[in-house]
C-alpha cells in the first residue's frame, strides 16, 4: 500500500508505466522533486489512502500472473529435456 518512486528512465519498465498510470508511481528527476513527493506523502492523509487503495486494485488486477507465465513457459521447458 505504499507509494513507489523511481527515476526518469522507468520507459522499459511495463510496471513502472502502470504505477503511473493508477496514481501509486512517482517518476523523479531531481532532488526536488522528490521532496515534493515526499511533502505531500507525509502531509496528505487522503493520498496516501488512495495509494492504498490504488496499490490493492492493481495487485487484485494483476493476481495469478505468476500462473500464467509458468503456464506458458511449461511446454518449452518440457520441450528442451
């Protein structure tokens, strides 16, 4: 339930994308702007509630991901003994 924050270069990064995307991601670039994340994490009661919130929809979103791709990689993997 926790805010995540990253630097500037999270483009390759599918995750990082849908952390933005939902509220719960923080790009930053400078010492700045990470105190301004920072103030208003600290600050903001009602942010940091709706990042909880955001953080469980997407982690809901997201459930069995783990089984799909071991689902996926099975047959190749069986395929190579």
């Amino acid at each position: 339930g926790s805010a995540v924050i990253f630097g500037p270069d999270y483009q390759r990064f599918s995750e990082a994308k849908d952390f933005i995307e939902y509220g719960i991601g923080f790009s930053i670039s400078n010492s700045q702007s990470f105190s301004k994340i920072m103030q208003s994490l600290i600050k903001d009661a009602g942010l940091r509630k709706k990042i909880k919130s955001k953080t469980e929809e997407l982690f809901q979103k997201n459930a069995g991901a783990s089984e799909k791709i071991m689902s996926y990689c099975e047959p190749i993997l069986k395929n190579n003994e």
